[in-house]
C-alpha cells in the first residue's frame, strides 16, 4: 500500500517540476507497518536526453544489458525478470512505449 503527494511547481529557471513523496505500507504480513519512503523530483525531457541519460547511468553503476528493465525482488533480493521481452536499452524503450507517449 502506498500513500503519495504530489507537488508542480515551476522554478526560476522556467522548468516545471514534479516533486513526490511517498509512504509504503506492507499489504500482506504486517498490515500498515511502514516498509519504505521516497522522494523523487521530475521534469520532462525529451527522447534523446533521456535515452542519454539513460546510456550514461548504465555504464557509470555498470547495469548489464540482461538487467535492464529487471527489478529485486523483496523477500530475497534476487533479481525477476521484468518479461519486457529482450534487453538492454532497446528492449527497456519498447517497454516504455507501450505504457508511455515521448514528446
């Protein structure tokens, strides 16, 4: 269970930002016990800088192609297939278009 804020907010440098928080709750074991917090700040980019960024995070945290898309798993750590159906970038961005529209 999560629960979520969400806050627009345009700077001073004339981009728009989306700020989140939120709270995760366990569902199943321990019923409304706190499991996690998060943070995140957003703005919009286009395809080409994102694909940039990206590119660039996966070499820097050295992210193998076939983790690509793939997630931990919480009771044992160990990764899960995300079935996005190949890897690396191409198969992460064929993901994304099917859920997402890219300006």
């Amino acid at each position: 269970i999560q629960s979520q804020l969400t806050t627009l907010t345009m700077g001073t440098d004339n981009v728009q930002r989306r700020t989140r928080t939120a709270q995760g709750f366990d569902a199943f074991a321990r019923v409304g016990m706190p499991t996690s917090a998060s943070f995140y700040r957003e703005y919009a980019v286009t395809e080409d800088v994102f694909l940039s960024e990206l590119q660039s995070i996966q070499e820097e945290y050295n992210i193998r192609d076939e983790d690509m898309g793939a997630w931990m798993s919480g009771e044992t750590g160990g990764t899960v297939s995300a079935n996005i159906g190949g890897t690396g970038i191409e198969a992460v961005m064929a993901f994304l278009n099917e859920s997402f529209t890219f300006e």
